[in-house]
C-alpha cells in the first residue's frame, strides 16, 4: 500500500482546519468518541455546529486562540491508498512551519476565501509550494455558500491564479481548481448539489487518482551512508556493511561504485534488508550494502555509480528559508547538514531577498530575517557531493545548524 | 469506508524508522529505549533489530515500572529479553514514592501514570541518556501530532511546543546542548492499524491480555475496569466476569477493557477497523481534561 503525503495550508479562517476535519468525517475517519468530544467542546464554546477544526489543533493555546500554530499530522486510509496531512499553519509568523510540514509533500493543497480571492498569503504559499517543487498543487476555492455558490466568483480566482502561475510556475507541475464548501461538505468527498455547473472531480477523488511521485527512482544514484555496521561476532567476523537509505536512483549487486570523498572505487556485493538479499535497492530503501574490497568509507560519505558522480562543490549558491528568531549574518559560521553529513560553513554573501508578493529580488539587504526566503552563497569547510535541487530534489537540500544554540536556523535548496 | 481497506503494509513506514533509528544511535553518545511492554514499543525493538542486522541492538530498553502493571505484561518483557538478549533496566516507581519525590494519588481515580514521570526523569539522568526512543504515534492524540521525530527536552523533561525546531524533509538535527535530552519518535507516522498489520506480517509475539480472555472488571463511567488490588473502588462497584481484551496496554489503574471475542490477530484487526471508538478512548488518563496529553508532555511525560 503507498503513502500519499499532503500539505495544506491557507490563511487565517480559510476554513483549513474545519476541511480537513471534513475529509475525516466524510471518510468516516472520526471515532465516536472522539466526535463526541467535538460536540462537547464546541458547546463549551458556545457554538450552534460541531465545529471539526477544534479535531486538528491539538494545543491549548491554537484552541483559545481558534488558529493553527504548528504543523498537526493527521491520517486516513481509503481502500485506495494511506494518506497523511500535514496541517500547517497560515499565520505568515509561522512560516518555518509550513516549510516544515510541506517538506516531504507530493501534493500541496492550497485553500482560497472565496469571498476574498487571492492574498498575500496564496503568493507566500504558491511561492512554497514551488520552491520545495512539489509536483501536484490543488486549489480549493472555499466558502462558495457565501458566494452563492457564484461560477463567475470561481472563474475570477482561477483566472487570478492562473497569472500567478504564468509567472512563476515550473514545467511538470500539475495544478488542479476545485470549488469547495467545507462547512457543507460539498465536493470535498462528495457533491451535495449545490454546485451543479462544475463538473470535475471531487477533492477526494482527486486525491485518490493522483499518480506517486516516483521520478526519484530514475535520478542518479545516491547512497548516503548512515553507519558502518560490524559486528565482530563468530558468525559475522568480517562483516562490513554500510548502512543508510537510498536518497535518489537505485543500486544493483555487481554495480561498480565510488565512495566519495575519498574516490575509492569498488563493487557492491550483496544488498541486504534484515535476512533477506536483495537484486536492487530502490530510493527511500533503507538496506546494508556490502561491497567487494575494503574500502575507506564511514558516515557522512556517499556511495555513488561511477558514471554518475555529482558535482564536489565547496562554493555553494543556494536559496534557503531563514527559520530562526535571530537573524543570519554574512560572514557567520555554522553547520550545513546535506543528508546525514555535516560541515562548517560561512555565508559569504546574501545576493537577494525574495518578496514573494511581487515576485521581486530585493538586493540591497544586510540581513535575513526569520521567514525570509532568498539567495545567498556560502562556502563549506570541505567539499560536499550535491545535486541541483531543481534536478534531484532529494540530494539539493540542506539545513543550516546554529553552532552555538545547536537549532535548525535555516533550509537550503542548492542552484 | 474503512472495512475495505486492503490492509498490506505500507513498507516505506519501515524503511523511514530504519532510518530513523539509525540517525539516533550516529547522532547521540548513549540512547535507550523506553520500553512499556505494550505493541509500539514490541515494534520498535523489532526495528532496532533489523535496523542494526547482522549486529545487535546497540542500546539498552528502559522500562519505568509503575508497580501497577498487568503481571502478564511484566511476564512477556522478561521472556522477550531473553529470548532476543536485550539488555533492560527496570525502575521503579515504588523508589521514586519511598524516596519522597513522588506522592500517590488517594480517591478511587488514583493512578500512577503521572508518577512515573518522575522516575523516568531521574533514570535518564542516572544513565546519562540523551536520547529516549520512544514509541508514540501521532494518530494517538491531537498533542501527539503536533511532536516532531527528535523532540527536543529541556533538562527538566520539559516538552516546549510552541518552539520546536524546524525539521526538514529527513534530514534529522540531534544536536543539543548540555542538560538537554531528545525524544525520539520513530513510528511518528504509524497508525494503530499499521503496528496490527506489521504484527501479523513480522509474526511477532504480543502480550497475552491483547488477546480476548476472561477476566474480573468493574464498570465505571461507561468503561470496563480490570478489577485488581491497585484499584480503589466504591462499595456498589462489584466485580464480575467477562470477556475482554486491552486494545492499549498501560497501568492496570488506567487502561480500560473492551468487550471482544478476538483471541486471533486477524480478528483484532477485523474488530479495530470496525471499532467506532478510538485507541485512546480506552485511557483513562487521557480523559482527565481536553489538554491532558499536552500537559503531560510539558512536565516530561514521554
């Protein structure tokens, strides 16, 4: 069975929460008593209707305040497939959370007031959702019962979007609009009628025909290794395996490889998960190699094919998302952490900062301050083995570590 | 809708706490597994063990033993350590009360749950663990889903949620500073059905009381009691027999029984996918008030 992963998002009071709580009721997802417990707490707070968003915004203070403060993980099933939402907030001071939950998304779901059409926060979100390339987004125009369920409203924000797009979308991307009211329920896992000139799919059903996102798998290979695995018993006296999951392409027994940075060459012997041998790992496989000769090799490092090495890179242009309450400094040092490798690295320069409203570069700035999305170049201590975010998205990304409070401060998406 | 679902495991959800586990014995000089007895914990050291294959597990299991657990459970820990030669450290909550650090509850809701707290803190210190693996799910509980995968803690256990750290993609930052300790969570996107379903795939054997047996309960608040000598009850309280079994495994003070005929795992599955109340429903300890888990988590609970 395979996992779609899911990423909202909308602004304040799209209705973000009271949707999601709507595809779990609709997918009779909601335990009786959990339901129960909404219509309890929804009377405690005086309201006439079962208000679902309160299911979704798991803390005290979301709940006093009726708003989503940190990404919340929610899970249904369909006989189809296992989906899993990561419910991020709105609120443009939590952005780095929305990056956060939109991370290991293929579908980015985008929420739209109808009654208010496009916003701020749509660009910042489309703006996400195409940095962090996720492949499928859907637009979900909401509260249409306030709109009377308008197709002239509908067209208007399709075709405001669609500029949007025009200016900033990416080949590949596959972006669906659907009319929804999610306090009636109407084409989110059903039709209740009320919208009779739309014809297309529901936003389940969409949901449940969207095509996983194996393209990874025909990137080159890359394995970065977690550990060495050697047990030194009777049994396993020579063993040498290396551990780790593979990040992009696959790996066949007999393949030649290099290990890098030290470019010794070798072949993989045996891949092995747990008892079992297998021909071929695939991405996201987290399996023990072993290979032919003894080679110099231990984490950090990365097996890759021979005739697909990727790029050393010691100077690095990169657009990242500063996460963090301090701002960044050029001529700092922190970590950079590229998989599960780390090095020191110093901004040598911010080149621009993005205001994703305008889609413009704003060059003149000294600082990046927390949730600001632009371009800056750093240099690393030693090289790392990286590819383009834009062509393998699962070896183009990096996190930079402050080296003194030891937080995640930023995201990088290597040019 | 849920009684079609085609239950075949969903792989990447292994393939994820593999990495997950390793990332957490590379990162962190002396991780331990929290280890209850109950599923999710049985599949963790699963995990573990095919995580670090052909090697052995390279960290102990931790069991807070509360004093109120089912004998049953304490029975299928002791022959699992064994059978897979584990290394386990057992404290006692019992300790923590005679120490003074911790006081019981009285009145006929006493229960231990919230003691416990305070001698996991004290045996993480005593071992000096920087990271506690754990295995909580964040389909259990609204609070739950909002945790990240290494959850950082403060030195006093302290669960901070409106300040967690970013974290990206998979790539995993375990870096903490003095006094502090990492949760780590790795079956995070596990639902109850997935642990089931790995179960039966793995073949693994589970305590006895998941299984449908009779037993004496009480029934109060609309929830069946395991009637035991942990548990104060009132004088119209009366015991009587019946079929049951635990869908969740906690202290025998605040794990309620279901009605169940299931003494097979593909029964048990049958009967969650049907089952219109939820896993947690059977916790009496979350039923203290809306925010009872967030308030746990902020005072150290796992």
């Amino acid at each position: 069975m395979e996992v779609l992963r899911i990423a909202t998002s909308g602004s304040v009071d799209d209705g973000k929460s009271t949707l999601i709580g709507r595809l779990l009721y609709d997918t009779n997802s909601i335990p009786q008593d959990k339901m129960e417990a909404l219509h309890a707490a929804s009377k405690r707070k005086g309201l006439d209707f079962t208000d679902l968003s309160l299911l979704t915004d798991g803390l005290v203070a979301e709940r006093e305040q009726g708003i989503t403060i940190d990404v919340a993980h929610i899970y249904f099933s369909t006989p189809t497939r296992k989906y899993i939402i990561a419910d991020t907030p709105g609120h443009i001071e939590y952005t780095r959370n929305m990056v956060t939950g939109a991370s290991n998304a293929q579908v980015s779901l985008i929420l739209i007031d109808a009654r208010r059409g496009i916003v701020e926060q749509t660009h910042r979100h489309f703006f996400i959702a195409n940095l962090l390339r996720i492949p499928y987004l859907v637009v979900c125009v909401n509260k249409m019962d306030l709109v009377d369920y308008s197709e002239a409203r509908f067209n208007q924000i399709v075709e405001d979007f669609q500029q949007m797009l025009d200016n900033a979308g990416f080949k590949g991307q596959e972006v669906k609009f659907i009319p929804i009211s999610s306090l009636y329920g109407e084409n989110v896992a059903s039709r209740t009628g009320s919208i009779n000139w739309y014809n297309g799919s529901t936003l389940l059903e969409y949901l449940e025909q969207v095509s996983f996102d194996h393209e990874d798998r025909n990137h080159p290979a890359r394995f970065p290794i977690q550990s060495v695995i050697r047990p030194r018993t009777t049994e396993y006296h020579d063993f040498r395996g290396f551990a780790g999951k593979v990040a992009s392409g696959h790996f066949s027994v007999g393949d030649e490889v290099i290990s890098l940075p030290s470019g010794q060459k070798s072949r993989i012997k045996t891949i092995e998960q747990f008892e079992k041998q297998l021909p071929v790992a695939h991405a996201r496989e987290s399996v023990v190699i072993t290979l032919e000769g003894e080679i110099d090799s231990s984490r950090g490092n990365m097996l890759v094919k021979t005739n697909e090495v990727p790029p050393q890179l010691k100077e690095i242009s990169a657009n990242i998302c500063w996460m963090d309450q301090l701002p960044l400094t050029p001529g700092k040092t922190y970590l950079l952490q590229h998989g599960v490798n780390r090095v020191k690295a110093k901004v040598q320069q911010i080149n621009y900062i993005t205001d994703v409203t305008n889609h413009v570069q704003v060059t003149d700035k000294a600082s990046m301050t927390l949730n600001d999305i632009g371009r800056i170049t750093l240099k690393t201590a030693a090289p790392i083995f990286a590819d383009p975010y834009q062509s393998n998205p699962a070896n183009g990304a990096f996190i930079l570590i402050d080296e003194f409070n030891n937080t995640t401060v930023a995201v990088g998406f290597i040019e | 809708m849920t009684n079609q679902i085609n239950w075949e495991f969903p792989q990447a959800l292994e393939d994820e706490a593999i990495y997950i586990l390793r990332e957490t014995v590379a990162q962190f000089e002396k991780p331990v597994l929290l280890f209850s007895g109950g599923k999710d914990s049985i599949t963790l050291v699963r995990l573990a063990q095919k995580a670090f294959y052909p090697g052995k597990i390279p960290f102990s299991l931790l069991h807070v033993d509360t004093g109120h657990n089912f004998p049953e459970t304490i029975e299928f820990r002791d022959w699992l350590v064994n059978t897979l030669g584990l290394d386990i450290i057992v404290r006692n909550v019992q300790d923590s009360i005679d120490q003074g650090k911790a006081q019981e509850e009285t009145g006929k809701y006493a229960s231990r749950n919230a003691l416990q707290t305070v001698t996991l803190l004290d045996a993480i210190e005593e071992g000096k663990f920087d990271a506690c693996i754990g295995g909580a799910r964040r389909d259990e509980e609204k609070a739950r889903a909002k945790e990240r995968i290494f959850s950082v803690r403060d030195e006093f256990g302290q669960w901070n949620a409106k300040m967690q750290r970013p974290e990206l993609f998979d790539i995993l930052n375990g870096k903490i500073n003095i006094g502090e300790n990492v949760r780590v969570f790795p079956i995070s996107n596990w639902t109850e059905l997935d642990v089931w379903n790995y179960i039966v795939r793995e073949k693994l054997e589970i305590p006895s009381i998941y299984f449908s047996h009779e037993r004496e309960i009480i029934e109060r608040d609309g929830l069946y009691w395991p009637y035991s000598s942990f548990l104060n009850t009132t004088a119209d309280e009366v015991p009587f027999r019946q079929k049951v079994r635990f869908r969740t495994v906690g202290d025998m003070t605040c794990t309620a029984a279901v009605l169940s005929e299931a003494d097979k795992l593909e029964d048990i599955i049958a009967e969650i996918m049907e089952a219109k109340i939820s896993e947690r429903g059977a916790r009496i300890d979350d039923k203290r008030s809306e925010a009872a888990m967030e308030k746990r988590k902020q005072a150290g609970y796992f």
